[in-house]
C-alpha cells in the first residue's frame, strides 16, 4: 500500500512541475495578439491605401 501511495506522489510531482500546458498557453495568447495587432493594422491602412489606389487609378485612366 505505501508503494502506491509512493508512486501517486511522483505522479503529482510530476503534474506540478510541468508547465508545458501553461507555455502553450502563452504562446496562443502571444499568436492571438499578434492577429489582432495585424488585423487592426490592415483596417487602419485600408481606407488609405483604397484612396491612394483610386487616385492612381484615376490618373492613370486620365493620361491615356
């Protein structure tokens, strides 16, 4: 019996001790932030770059 419970202590020293869980954890939050800050970025950058295309566009179709 006291080898058992033995060996259900190593097994709960183990689950304490690693963290693997917690860095997959982390490194989702990180990848979930990082899309976010892109998909801001390209809503930001839109608008602009959807003017500045049509103003080249418009040139572009008034030189020819």
């Amino acid at each position: 019996m006291l080898t058992n419970l033995r060996g259900f202590g190593g097994v709960v020293k183990g689950l304490v001790r690693d963290d693997s869980g917690a860095t997959a954890i982390e490194y989702g939050l990180i990848a979930a932030l990082i899309a976010v800050a892109i998909i801001g970025g390209a809503t930001l950058l839109g608008g602009s770059l959807n003017n500045l295309f049509g103003s080249v566009s418009g040139s572009v179709n008034s030189a020819t």
